[in-house]
C-alpha cells in the first residue's frame, strides 16, 4: 500500500503478507477484531470525555442536548456498537492477557476460549440492554 | 547464531524501539486496570439512565467515584494511545504522515484525558455548593 516514493518501497524490504492473503479462520477472525473493536473504542471513548466535560459546564440545556442525542434512533445505534465492541474487547482483552501469561495456547482451548467470548460478549451486551431499558420505563 | 548487537545494547535491552518492553507492559498493565474499571463504570452508567443534570453531576462530585472515574479516564486514554499507535505503526508506512499521525493521536489523547480529569475536579468542588 506505501506510495513508490515511500521508504518502505524504495528500501524494497519484504513485508509480511497482508490480511487478505490467508483464508480467514475462526481464531483469525477473532483476532481481526479485536484490533477493530479497539480502534472504534478509541473513538468512542471521545464520547466518554464528552460526556463528562458537558455535566462539567453545568448548564442544563446542554447536557438535554447531549442525552437527547444519544436517546434518539442514531444515538441508541452508537451506544449499541459502542457496548458490543466494549464487552468483545473486554472478554477478548482477558483472553489476550492469559496468553500473555502463558496459559491456553492449546489449538482446542483458543477454539473454546473464542466460543466463550462469543457468548459472553451476546450475553453481557442483552444483560445491560435489558437493564438499561429497565431504568427507561422505571 | 552470533549476535550483531554490541555488548552495550545487550545490557541495556532495549532494542530498536528504543524503549524495550515498556510500550508492551504499559498496554498490558493499563488493560488489567480496565477490566473492573470498565465494568463498574458500564453498571454506574446503566443507574444513570434518565438521571437529571443534577443528579449524575453529584453522582461523578462523590470523591469514590470520581476517583475511579479519573482512573478510567487516565487508563482507557493511555491504552487507546498505546493501541492506535501499534496500528498506525503497522499500517502507515511513510515516515512524515506515520510520525504527524502518531503525534496527532498523541495530542487528542492527551487533551481529553486532560479535559476530562479537570472537568471532573470542577464539578468535585462546585457539587459542593449545590448540596444544600
């Protein structure tokens, strides 16, 4: 991808082959997203220090505004990509750090290991789903 | 297989990053505090649905959590920077647009994280006001 002008293609150095290149996996797949979920959380974060300058202000119309936009259609869709994305990174995260550990390398446990946080990623996302519509009607 | 590094970078183990493993434990210590953080701030967020102004400003003046909320903020901002900075090192391959780009982020990290924590000491001393 690096323009001809760049160092990397003038060098000519071998890079590794892209993504595309491999037939994608389960465990690859997961692993993809991983880094995906990570980028949109760094931009959805910008969302958490919005958040809490705009209680900050303390002008009241503001933060009406704020909890306006993220109650109405588009606002509901971030937060729902937002909070999948959180919770895959977050049992994926704990995933990473046993590996980093040394534990569950096993081609059989990563398989099992993905499936867990598969599942728990749907089931934590409709637990603070339900809750969070709970509190709407309360 | 002999080594080309010097006997001098051996000692110091820092490699050709320059900074050897921190970059590699600050992602992994930052992703360890995240783990209850994130989860106590997902139930909080939760009891704060339909909350007046008021209410969830004197929710984040509580010292408990706007502790812990200035713990996330400075942990999930320094993760976010260490992680962008792995994929824009893997995938912007100019120098000038990888260093400007590295450097953005950097700053915009920096910035919220900045935002964030004195907006979180304003509203720490002003709910103090607002009490009675």
């Amino acid at each position: 991808m690096a323009p001809e002008t760049s160092p990397a293609a003038k060098s000519k150095r071998p890079l590794s082959p892209h993504l595309q290149i491999y037939k994608p996996q389960f465990t690859s797949v997961l692993s993809i997203t991983h880094r995906l979920t990570g980028i949109a959380l760094a931009v959805g974060t910008v969302l958490l220090a919005v958040w809490i300058v705009v209680v900050a202000t303390g002008a009241p119309d503001l933060y009406a505004g704020f909890t306006g936009f993220l109650g109405g259609w588009f606002g509901r869709l971030l937060l729902l990509g937002w909070s999948v994305a959180l919770f895959y990174h977050l049992l994926n995260g704990i995933r990473h750090l046993f590996w980093d550990a040394g534990y569950g390398f096993e081609l059989a446990t990563a398989q099992k290991s993905a499936y867990a946080v598969l599942f728990g990623t749907a089931f934590l996302t409709v637990l603070a789903w339900w809750f969070g519509l709970m509190m709407e009607f309360r | 297989m002999a080594s080309l590094r010097s006997a001098l970078g051996r000692a110091r183990g820092l490699g050709s990053a320059k900074d050897g493993t921190h970059h590699w434990w600050a992602q992994r210590i930052t992703a360890l505090a995240l783990v209850p953080l994130s989860l106590w701030f997902v139930v909080n967020v939760i009891g704060l649905i339909g909350a007046p102004h008021l209410a969830v400003a004197q929710w984040m003046g509580h010292p408990v959590n706007a502790c812990l909320l200035a713990g996330l903020v400075v942990a999930v901002f320094h993760h976010a920077q260490l992680g962008i900075q792995v994929v824009i090192e893997d995938y912007v391959h100019g120098e000038g647009l990888k260093l400007a780009a590295l450097l953005l982020v950097k700053a915009a990290c920096w910035l919220l994280a900045a935002a964030a924590l004195i907006s979180i000491i304003r509203i720490s001393v002003l709910i103090v006001f607002f009490k009675g």
